[in-house]
C-alpha cells in the first residue's frame, strides 16, 4: 500500500523543503531589512510571516508538481528538484536586495531582471558582499542536503495508473493555488488583507508574486481595485482640486523657443542632498544652481522606476497604481506627452541613457513619448573612463550628447538624459573619494559627487555654446530604500537658465506630474487653453498644489501642511502633518477626511481614464465648474 503513495510523499517532501526556504527566506528578509518593520513587535512580524501560508502553500504547490513531473526516474528528479529549488532560494534572496532598493517584491519586472542579469549580480555582490557570500556558500550546502534526501527515495513506476496519479497532483495544485477555500487564484494583492500594507510585504513571498506576473505576463495590465467615490463626491473634488482661475500673464513667458535638455538625474534622493537639509554637501554645483532656478520645497515622485518617472514627467499623468505604462497595453495609448508637442513646434527630439537602451524598456518608451532618437551606452564608443555595473559613467554620456548636439540636433531641440553614475555607487578608477561618512553609504554619497561634477561641466558647456537654453533638473526616481513612505518619493527638482529663468522659490510640495504644464506656460501658451491631457498644475500660474503617491497598497496624498496615507484594501487611513521635509502623525480631522475624498476621486477617475485609453476626456473634470 505504502508504494502505491509514493507520488504522494515525493510531492510533499519537495512542497515542504519548499517551504522551508520559504519561511528561512522571509524570516531573513524580515532582519535584512528591519529598519522597514522598527515598528512592529518580533511576535508581529512572525504572525505577518506566516500569515502568508496560503501564498506559500500556492508556490509550494507549483514547485512540487513541476519536479515530480520528474519522479519516474531517481537522477533527473533530484537533479530537477536541486536547480529548481536552489532557484527559489536564489529568487528570494534577489527580493531581498531588490526590496532594498524599489522598496517592493520584484513582480512584473522580472523580465527586465533577468536581461540585466549580470548587472544585478555584480551591484549585489559589491553592496550587500557579505548577504551574497553567504547565500552562495548556503545554496551550495542546500544542493549537497537536497541530493543527499532525494537519492534515497523511491520513484514512480509509468505505469496504467501513472496518468491519474498525475491527475490527482494536479487537483492537488490547483486547490493550493486557489487558496485551498476561494474559487479564484490567489492574487499578490491579497495579501494586503492583513490590514497593514507593511505586514503584508512580510506574508508575500517573492516567488509566488513572480510567477503570478508571469503567468499574467501576456495577459492586460488590470487596475488595482480601490476604494470607489460616489460621482457627487467626485464633481465636488474636482471643484476643489482645480479651482477656476483666470492668468493675467502674457503667454508664453519665454518668447523664443528655448532649448529645453530634461535631466533625469538617476536615482538622485533629496534626502541625500544638503539643499534640502542633508548634512553632508553631497552635490555642491545642484545647490548652487537651484538658488538661481524656479523650485519648489520638494517634488514628490510618481514611482521607483525611470519609465514611472518619464511618463508621470511628461504625460502629466498618475501611473497605474504601483506599475509602469511601459512594456504594457497602456504604452500605445494617446497622450499629450510634452514632447510630442513640442515637435509640433519643430523642435527636434533625442533621449540619451547611460545604461542599455533594452533596460526596462526605457528607450523605446521614450520614443514612444515622443523623443524621436534614442541612444543607450553601445552608441557611446568614446570613453574616458571604464564603465559601472550599469553603463557608462556620466561624464561620457554626456560627451556624447555634446559631440551628437553639434552634429546631429538642431536648434531648438528638447533632449532627455538618464545617467548611469549614480544607478550604481561606484566612481571612476583613479577618482579621489571623499570622506563622507563612515557609514557604507559613503560609496553613495561619492557617486552623486561624482554625478554633480560631471552635470556641473556639461551645463556649463551647453549654456555657452548654447544660452537659449533651459535646464529641468530632476531625479527619475528616489535611489536607495529610504524608507517606506513619502520619505522615499522626495527628490530634487529646478528650472535652471543663466539666461531666461527669474529664480523664484515655491513654499509647496510639488508632484512630477506638474512639470509639462509648468514648461507649456513657460515656452508654448497657456497651457489650460489647449486641448491637453495634463492632470498636473503650473507653477507659472496656478496656487494650490497636491501630489500622490502609490505603494504597497498604500495610497499617499498630500496637500497644502498635510499628509494622508489611504490603506486601499481597508479604507482606513493614517494622517499627518508636515514639519520641514519630515512628517509628523496626528489625529485624522474633517480637513483630513476632505482630501481622501479628494485623492479617492482624483486616483479613480484617472485610472479609469488611463485603462479606458479615454485620457482627452480628462479636460472636462479639470472644467468641471464650468458645468
């Protein structure tokens, strides 16, 4: 009889080592990366561990049928069991250092994880030696125990019941992966049924979260569900957001048509910046430059990707919630990009990348944004230095988009860059470095040093050959795990032009979303006179600002001295205050009730507009009270 269940007791020996790795992985991601969960109790965190049962139960389901797809012969089946099970503790370690940095699971992106493969290993290895050399030596001991358990089991004979012994797995598999009682699959969002968006980060693990993208790979980007506002609300809250305002201003501000070079400066934290309060002056030559610009107190960005941060920059437009547009259905929808505007206006279009065109698909997406060039590091021969883990340093992307503005671009032309310096924290062999801190973030600090030179040198350069131009200085994204909520979306923002630009300084918080509009007043027209699909504000002619956010489930919206933070799972919502670039928590207060509705109406109709390829109907939300 005992023979007769061997299929059995092989699928649960692999779903159990499984699970195993599993539950040792989560538990390491848990102390890797504690300074995320300080506020938790070590008996809440391991309830948030294995509260996630069900996902681990899904991905130990999944394992265990794939290899014993394999149990009809003793050698492939354990060697099957050792590469696949050494994968998923090689995938969960990678989410641990990847969570480090995007502050969320690796999901959708895996694919681009695996064509920057080598990239990743060596930016692993040389920040996080130690979790690296010990997963190593741990992966290799787990082959050795795995092998040592599988050859002593028994295998299963093909015979006239082996097609129903599979039958019987597959069942098996698909109630673990419905979560043993629902009747839909286990979807990664559930786990924010938790209640807290961080607990939730601890129950998922990142092998099921991958193969759930995977699987939904060719499928339609789907909206996140959230919290529904009644169509009454809605018009009140666009009433509010967008208050009717009548510019006495002569339109455009700038009347030639200026150069205009967009700077995404890579992973550039504001945190990190002594402008906006860091003890260290990281980046002497952006702090010199942002007193003479138009800025604000503080940008808040639109994701932890540049294809987030591109779009958000110049469609004007909110994300889907925690995704990119790019790479997805969304990305061949219409939308007002600056850029395709302007080259209406006869400017000429090129972005430039210090890493490959193929990361993240950042290349084509800009194209499909309007740029009508784009060039990654294989373009760059001419080379100073030697290349990071990620491309090119700045210094020769920039050479290079020099040498290509003298030869190929002409006036007016509207450029993108988006270095590679600091995509890494690595700086030029023979470069001094600079004594920061003792702390490892110094490797950091020196690239963004290192950064700030090579952006000193090439403004300096392009203003002289060319002074019709104006600079938008801005990181694509926060770098670095800073923390898990608005901390971790602040980043630098200026419009800089020795020439055209009258600095002036904005006491708001402003969202990358508000950066066409503002470059439409300053070189085109009113902005609100046109047929544009903008959803962000002006700071040429507009008063009232607010920004949002996306993460985990969480939904940040700031407005005016406050801050709220949504649960979109469970509606229930966290409130804050401002006090210089920090937060403080206070009681919730109608004030704060206001903006949920505000930023629950504002994120539903965008989204609805932006899955429904139906963004030109945005105009008439933003003229609301014109009804």
């Amino acid at each position: 009889m005992s023979m007769k269940f061997t299929f059995l007791k092989n699928y649960f020996l692999i779903f159990f080592l499984t699970y195993s790795i599993l539950i040792t992985t989560k538990i390491l991601f848990t102390f890797y990366l504690q300074a995320n969960f300080t506020e938790f109790s070590i008996s809440q965190e391991l309830y948030a561990i294995f509260w996630g049962f069900r996902f681990d139960f899904a991905t130990c389901a999944i394992i265990a049928f794939i290899i014993t797809l394999f149990d009809f012969n003793k050698k492939i089946f354990t060697l099957s069991a050792t590469i696949v099970l050494i994968t998923v503790f090689f995938t969960q370690i990678g989410d641990i250092l990847y969570f480090n940095e995007a502050n969320r699971h690796i999901g959708y992106e895996i694919t681009d994880t695996i064509t920057d493969a080598s990239s990743l290993f060596m930016t692993a290895y040389s920040q996080h030696t130690i979790l690296t050399i010990i997963s190593i030596f741990t992966a290799f001991s787990l082959s050795i125990f795995i092998r040592k358990i599988l050859l002593n089991k028994q295998t299963i004979s093909i015979n006239r019941f082996y097609i129903l012994k599979k039958l019987v797995l597959i069942i098996l598999t698909i109630f673990f992966i419905r979560g043993m009682t629902q009747s839909i699959p286990l979807n990664p969002w559930q786990s924010n049924q938790i209640g807290d968006s961080k607990l939730a980060t601890l129950s998922l693990n990142a092998t099921y979260n991958i193969i759930y993208s995977l699987v939904n790979k060719n499928k339609k980007l789907q909206p996140i569900k959230i919290p529904t506002i009644s169509e009454k609300t809605i018009r009140r809250s666009f009433k509010e957001l967008y208050q009717k305002k009548e510019a006495n201003i002569d339109f455009p501000i700038i009347k030639t048509k200026p150069n205009i070079v967009f700077l995404f400066l890579e992973s550039w934290s504001a945190v990190y910046l002594q402008a906006y309060g860091y003890k260290y002056n990281t980046t002497p030559y952006f702090s010199e430059i942002l007193k003479k610009s138009i800025r604000p107190a503080i940008m808040i960005a639109s994701g932890h990707r540049t294809t987030e941060g591109m779009f958000s920059t110049l469609a004007s437009f909110q994300n889907p919630l925690g995704k990119t547009v790019a790479k997805t259905q969304l990305q061949n929808h219409q939308y007002s990009s600056i850029i395709n505007i302007l080259n209406q206006k006869d400017y000429n279009s090129a972005f430039f990348q210090g890493s490959s065109k193929e990361t993240s698909g950042t290349g084509s997406f800009a194209q499909s944004m309007g740029y009508k060039y784009s060039y990654g590091k294989k373009d760059i021969k001419e080379r100073i230095y030697e290349e990071n883990y990620w491309g090119v340093h700045d210094v020769d992307l920039y050479n290079f988009v020099e040498k290509n503005l003298s030869s190929q671009l002409k006036e007016p032309f509207i450029i993108g860059i988006n270095g590679a310096t600091t995509h890494d924290d690595k700086i030029p062999k023979g470069i001094k470095k600079i004594h920061f801190t003792d702390e490892k973030i110094n490797n950091q600090l020196n690239a963004l040093h290192f950064s700030d030179l090579a952006l000193k040198q090439f403004i300096t350069n392009v203003e002289n050959k060319y002074p019709n131009t104006i600079f938008v200085l801005l990181a694509d994204h926060c770098g670095g795990n800073i923390s898990v909520t608005i901390e971790n979306y602040m980043i630098p923002f200026a419009i800089y032009s020795k020439k055209l630009i009258v600095p002036k300084y904005h006491d708001i918080y402003l969202s990358q979303r508000d950066i066409a509009p503002t470059i439409y007043d300053l070189t085109i027209g009113n902005y609100k006179n046109h047929h544009t699909t903008f959803s962000g504000k002006s700071l040429i002619q507009d008063s009232s600002f607010f920004a949002d956010y996306y993460h985990n489930g969480i939904l940040g919206w700031t407005e005016d001295n406050s801050i709220i933070e949504i649960n979109t799972s469970t509606n229930i919502m966290i409130c804050y205050k401002k006090s210089n670039l920090n937060k403080e928590k206070t009681n919730c207060t109608k004030v704060h009730n206001e903006m949920k509705n505000r930023a629950l109406s504002f994120t539903n109709v965008s989204q609805k507009l932006l899955f429904s390829d139906t963004l030109n109907s945005f105009k008439k939300y933003r003229n609301i009270h014109e009804n």
